[in-house]
C-alpha cells in the first residue's frame, strides 16, 4: 500500500472515531425542547449519511493510490470525457447555494427566488461560445496558465492567485453555512462541531484524491441530487394534479404576503440591484476558479466544449426543479407546525421559525413529501452536494497557491512536481481551517446570497482579465495588473461595506455602500481600467506582449501546440 494511501485510511479512521463520538454525544444529549436549530435524530439519513461517506473515502483511496504526478493531482490526468465532465461540472455548480438557498429563498420571497435560478444559468452560453476552448488550449491546470500566455507570467499569477482565493472564500462561506445548518439539524449537534466535522472530511478528499477524487464525488453527487430533486417535484405536482395554477394559488393563500409573492420587488428592490445582480451572476460564472478548472480534464477543446453542453442542459433541467420546491415548500410547510418552533402560546412565524432556518425548506419538504427515510436520503445528498463542491473549491484554492505562487512565482519554476503537489495538499489544510472559521462568522446569512457576492467578485476580478487578454490583442501586463486589483479591491470593499456584511455581520447601525451586490460598478472599474492603462502603456515590453496575440490567437482558436492529455 502506498504512503498516501496508508495516511489516507489514518485520517479516514481518526474522523470516523471524531464523527461517532460527536454523534454519541449528540445522542445521548437527544433533542433539545424549544431550540430553532435542533431536532431528533433520524437514523434513516444518518445510515445514509455515513453510507456516501464510506463510498466517496473509498473514491478517495483509489485516487490517492493512482495519482502520481502534478497532472494527475490538479486535471485528473486530462482522461474525464466530456459527458463525465459535464456531469462533474453540474455537480460542481449545483451547490448549496442552488439547492438549499435558492429553494430557501422562493420559500421566504416567491418569485424574487427566480432571478438566482436564471441569473446562476445565463453565464453558461457566454462560456460555451467565449471560454471553453479557448481555456483548454491555452491553459494547463489553472485559469492563470491561460491569462499569462503572453503578459508578465509573475505579475499576472499574483493577480489570479488573489482574485481565486478571495472568491474561493466568498464561496466556501456559503458551502459551510449550508454544511453546517444540515448537520446541525440531522444530528442534533452544535453548529460548530456540524462546521468542523465538514471542514476535516473536505481536507481529507482535496488533500489525498485531487482532482480525480473530487471529480468522480462530484458526478455521483450529480447523480443523486438530480434524481432526488426530481422525485421532490414530481411529488409536490402531483399533491395538485400537475396544474401549476393550483400550485400557485395555494402558496399564495398560505403565504404571509400574499399575491406579493408572485410579482418581484420584495427582495431586489430597485433597478440598480437587479442589474448588478444579474451582471455578477452572469459574467461571474465565467469567472469561478473552481469551473474553470474543469475544462483542463478532458483530452481536447472538442471534448471542453461538450462538457459545457451536457453541463448546460443538466443545471437549467435542475433551476426548474428549485423553483417548483420553494413553492412546494410554502404550500406542504407553512400551515404545519411540526416544521416550526412554536413560543409559549403555540405559535409560530411562518417564514422565521422554521426549524434550522430557511435554508432548511428543502430538507423538510423531502420529510412532508416522502417521510423520513426520503428525508434521510435528501439529507445525505444534500450533504454530499456540500462536500464535492468544497473539495472543488478548495482544489482550486490549493492549486492557486501551489502552482501559481509557490511554483511559478516562488521557485520561478525550480522545483519538482512532488513538492509542488504536497505545497498543494499542506496549503488544503490551511484553507480547511479558513472555511471552518469562515462559516462559524457567517452562521446566520442565506447560502444563495453569499455565492452571489462570490459571483461579483469572480466578475469583477477574474472575468475581465481572463476575457480581455484572451480577447483584445491591446491587453498589456500593467493594464491587466492594475485593471484587475481595481476590480476586485472596489467588489471586496463595497460588499465590506454592503448591509450584509457591515450591518448584519458587524453589527454597525448603518451602511456605507447602499448596495448588496456591487458588480455594476465593479466590473466597469476593472474593463476600463485595463483598456485605458493598456492604451497608455507605450513601453517596449507593451509592444512585444501585443506582437504575441497571433500566435496566442492561433493556438487559442486551432488546439496547435496545446498540451495533450495522458489518460491513465
């Protein structure tokens, strides 16, 4: 048995034992009377729960024994076909924030819910036709390989690097959160102890499997949330006769606010909002690190292009899906108050005192739709569309400071695929530890709306510097460097400032930035800023970095001289 495997089933055996004694403790200590974020133990979803454990532990063995070299470890060793890839990447995408927060947010506001379902799925035609290829030509394991190709390969990896992590956080929050609240509830446990158990198995799978590991967790997930996710729907539409009229006018008799709920406003509540929230959601997908990726583990552009198609077609079929729970949601929850936490007069808020909070909708119409063993099994997928996508972002944060920092700006290139794969599996678990503290800060916000604010960073960062150098032949090293950090120092510094972050979680009176999403100024900040300081960049090495677009152009466009796949 190899070393890595042998520390694999070490640590596989420390959590197990770390797991059973939380889960004893939650057990003996049972249900606690009253409180919003604990219920019982359902045996049925912790069997379950333990069940996809065991499995993907055991993807993660055979994929830390066959990974053997950096390729292998970062792109799965480029051998993923298309239609595993598509899988994989739906997977990848359909994360807490689509399944619980979305499903949450059409429960607490009804159609206002929609514009996440639609603006997390408009991104994917902008990547089929603009990315897809041109990624997996020019690009080795990281979207920065791509954005350096003919600018300053240190300067722009430094920019990359940052712009992956900052919004790798941003979306881990979201991740843990989702994690968290779901453990909390099907186990009983605190909210911290939820946090960190996820955190140590995402450690474990990203640290051992890579990409390989992460990649097949992710197209079994895909797999079974799909299939979950449908027999949900399928259920709610029958309770009314497949008419989604009488679905409607149910949620809208039940609802707290009534008709208010089939017409937008309630969340977004001005223009400026909605356009900027739908700018990041759209051109931020073209911009996640942890997508990106995906396309270096098919053999050719051929096969990256097929992906985003399978992919595409996959996540539309599922934002149907979220829109019919949510409303389920409101029509089999609200007027039950076994889902609720009652006060002293035995009664409840329809919309606040759901058990585990809102991001819960979905796991308690599995329960009022199918009993518990079907709750069981969407508590595990859930979980399991947590994790894959965890390892998934915590792979590429890895991959940031590994092989972009430590490889090609650090060493320069003088060093060996070993100690740059093991760079990536120490730098796992510091990020690991970051997502755990992450998640306990940001307990209380909406999954979907923190991967939204991931969403306008990735748009304001990583989009344009990778659209405009692989795109506009004027790009120059400086207009991208200075372009990029403008772009993302204004996205982190006005969500800082945002009501979420400077009211909700800081606790001050007021904020300073009076909006929630800020990419309809961040973005035009990062665009103009590359143009205008490339126009203005005369130096020699501005010209040379121009001269070398056609060939970039030519490599880009036909797949010559791109790096070829070593399928294992």
């Amino acid at each position: 048995m190899s070393r890595p495997a042998r520390l694999l089933l070490v640590a596989a055996l420390a959590l197990g034992i770390a797991a059973g004694a939380v889960v004893s403790r939650a057990w003996a200590a049972g249900a606690v009377e009253g409180d919003i974020h604990k219920q019982g133990l359902n045996l049925a979803a912790i069997v379950m729960f333990f069940a996809f454990v065991l499995m993907t532990l055991f993807i993660t063995y055979r994929a830390a024994a066959s990974s053997k070299s950096a390729a292998d470890f970062y792109a799965a060793g480029g051998g993923i076909t298309g239609f595993q890839n598509g899988l994989a990447i739906a997977g990848d995408y359909m994360s807490a924030a689509s399944f619980l927060g979305i499903s949450g947010l059409v429960f607490t506001s009804g159609f206002d819910g929609l514009i996440y379902s639609i603006g997390f799925l408009v991104g994917w035609p902008l990547i089929l036709f603009l990315i897809a290829e041109r990624l997996r030509n020019l690009g080795k394991f990281t979207f920065a390989d791509v954005a350096s190709f003919r600018l300053d390969s240190t300067r722009i990896r430094i920019l990359s690097a940052t712009g992956t992590l900052v919004v790798v956080a941003f979306y881990l929050i979201a991740q843990m959160v989702g994690a968290g609240k779901l453990i909390q509830l099907l186990f009983g446990l605190d909210y911290l102890y939820a946090v960190v158990i996820v955190g140590c198995l995402m450690i474990v799978y990203v640290a051992f499997g890579g990409m390989k590991a992460t990649t097949w967790v992710q197209i079994i997930k895909a797999c079974l949330l799909l299939g979950g996710a449908s027999f949900m729907a399928f259920m709610v539409m029958l309770h009314f006769g497949f008419s989604p009229e009488a679905m409607f006018a149910e949620a809208v008799r039940i609802h707290p606010r009534g008709d208010a709920i089939m017409a937008p406003g309630a969340m977004v509540a001005d223009p400026v909002s909605a356009i900027s929230l739908g700018l990041a959601l759209m051109f931020g997908t073209a911009g996640l690190p942890h997508i990106l990726m995906r396309f270096f583990t098919v053999s050719d552009a051929q096969a990256a292009r097929k992906s985003v198609f399978y992919a595409t077609g996959l996540i539309a079929y599922f934002y149907i899906l979220t829109f019919i729970i949510g409303f389920g949601a409101i029509t089999f929850l609200m007027d039950d108050p076994g889902f609720y936490t009652l006060n002293a007069q035995g009664a409840y808020n329809k919309i606040a005192n759901l058990v585990g909070g809102t991001n819960m909708a979905a796991v308690h119409l599995a329960n009022a739709v199918g009993g518990s063993l079907f709750l069981g099994f969407i508590s595990a997928v859930a979980f399991a569309t947590i994790l894959a996508v965890v390892a998934g972002l915590t792979l590429a944060g890895a991959s940031a400071i590994s092989h972009d920092l430590w490889a090609e700006v650090i060493a320069r290139g003088r060093t060996d695929e070993r100690k740059e794969v093991n760079i990536s599996k120490i730098s796992a678990v510091v990020i690991g530890i970051v997502a755990i503290i992450l998640g306990y800060i940001f307990e209380n916000q909406n999954v979907a709306f923190m991967v939204g604010l991931a969403f306008a960073v990735a748009a304001s960062c990583n989009f344009p510097v990778l659209a405009m150098s692989v795109l506009w032949k004027g790009t120059t090293t400086r207009g991208a460097l200075y372009g990029g950090f403008l772009g993302l120092i204004s996205a982190v510094t006005m969500v800082v400032l945002s009501k979420a972050v400077w009211v909700q979680t800081f606790g001050f009176p007021a904020a300073i930035f009076p909006y929630d999403n800020p990419a309809i100024f961040s973005m035009p900040i990062a665009f103009i800023g590359i143009w205008l300081i490339s126009k203005a960049d005369a130096s020699a090495r501005a010209r040379a970095e121009k001269d070398a677009f056609d060939s970039q152009y030519l490599r880009s466009e036909t797949g010559i001289g791109a790096a070829s796949a070593s399928v294992h």
